[in-house]
C-alpha cells in the first residue's frame, strides 16, 4: 500500500510518520529524508521497499541515508508530479470534437452538443494543427 505524508516541519512529519502501519510498502514524504525521519518509516513501517521524495530535495539527501537504504533494499527515489495546471477536457473529447468537426458538422453545434464554450472548440482544433 502506498501512502503519502505531507507536513509543514519535520516535526509534524515525524508524528504522523508515526502513524503508518506494517501493510505499508511504499512511502512519499514531502520534505527531504533526515537519518530520524528514515529511522521513524522503518520502526513504524518494517516492509517498505520504496521512498519517495520530490525531485528538488532529492539532490540534498544524504548518500550515506541512500547507501544504507539500499543495503535494506529499500529504493529513495524522487517522484516526478505533473506540473501547472490540469486540462480540463481529457484527450477522449478532444478526439471527439476533432471527430465531429471532420465530418463537417458546424463548430456552433459541436459546442452545443458537448457544452463546450464555441472559443474552446475552435482553439482544438487549432491546437491540433499546431501539433
């Protein structure tokens, strides 16, 4: 099971690492891995095999912490995160329009159709041309 821990100090980290139980495998925390916040995953969590942290606090750790880990077999990973903001229309309605546009139903009836706003259709499909 995976889980992810978010705090705003080590302390705080550090409590609610306190929390993790034995069915636990895999851990995401979002400050950089100290010797104490390793040694409180492992007293609460012994069958993890995965830590992970963001890519930018990755750098920081120290390769003694990932030596160690890795003589558990235990993997300190960074873990890419999407980044900006999400789309709001997943690629299936993007297809959709793209679709319906081809077959040369008018752009006015596509955005009624879908209740898509008219300018977000056009711009899909001028996005499309970009590509």
């Amino acid at each position: 099971m995976k889980v992810k821990v978010s705090a705003k100090t080590y302390d705080e980290l550090l409590r609610k690492l306190s929390r993790l139980t034995e069915d636990v495998t895999e851990v995401y925390i979002n400050l950089r891995p100290t010797k104490e916040v390793v040694v409180k995953i492992l007293e609460n969590a012994p069958n993890v095999r995965r830590i992970s942290c963001p890519p930018s606090l990755y750098p920081k750790v120290s390769k003694r912490i990932i030596y160690a880990l890795g003589q558990l077999g235990i993997e300190l990973v960074p873990e890419e995160r999407p980044r900006g903001r999400p789309r709001k229309y997943d690629e299936k309605t993007v297809k959709l329009v793209r679709e319906l546009a081809t077959r040369g139903i008018p752009m006015r009836e596509i955005s009624e159709r879908l209740g898509i706003p008219l300018r977000t259709v056009y711009y899909m499909l001028d996005e499309k041309i970009r590509r």
